[in-house]
C-alpha cells in the first residue's frame, strides 16, 4: 500500500508498508534547496532545475569513497510516472526503474526494477 501528500513545487510525502521503503520525502527549503529523505534519514540537499526532472548528488567521505546519487522523472503527475533511481559509487552501483499508473483505481499498475552492485 502506498499514500502520497503532494503539495507541487513546495514537497512529495510517500508512505508504504513495504520492507524497504516505508517513508521517502522530498521537501523545497526556505533557500531553494531540496531536503531528500528514505525512511526518515536524510540522503541529501540538492539544488535542482525543476525543468531537467532530475536530481543528482554527490557524497565524498574521508576514506576516498563517494557516491552519486541521481533521481529522475518523467513528469510531474504523481497518479501516473516513471521515476529512474541511479546509485553510482565506490562500492556501490544501482539503476532501478519505477513505474505506476493509478489514474483508474481498478485497473493500476506498479513495476519496479534494478540492477547492481555492491562490494
């Protein structure tokens, strides 16, 4: 089961009770960064063209390994999308592929699917 809260251009609330997802936030800041958060933990802060559908990170640690995050999208239509998830790291590769249509309730579909990765 999934729920959305989308208020365009100031956030997207999703809650599932998945095992892996339960939460995945995105939030506009008062500086016109974006706050990304999955399962209540902070990823990131981006700065983002909303125009470009995508956002991307990039995290660098101490030890010299970093990962970079991207998040794009098709559109803005929270009832019917495909959303792309890319992990590109040290020790870490992820592309998975999302997509849903809930536009008719008796006939929805959701699908996702990744492959990677991990040392």
């Amino acid at each position: 089961k999934f729920e959305a809260d989308h208020n365009p251009g100031s956030y997207l609330h999703v809650k599932s009770n998945t095992n892996t997802l339960s939460t995945f936030k995105v939030d506009k800041l008062a500086n016109g960064m974006c706050k990304v958060e999955l399962n209540g933990k902070e990823l990131l802060q981006v700065d983002f063209n909303k125009d470009e559908n995508t956002i991307s990170h990039t995290t660098s640690l101490a030890d010299d390994h970093s990962l970079t995050t991207t998040v794009s999208w098709e559109s803005d239509n929270l009832k019917k999308n495909h959303v792309n998830l890319k992990l590109n790291g040290t020790e870490r590769q992820l592309d998975a592929h999302f997509n849903w249509n809930v536009t008719n309730p008796a006939a929805m579909t959701m699908s996702g699917k990744g492959k990677g990765n991990n040392k």
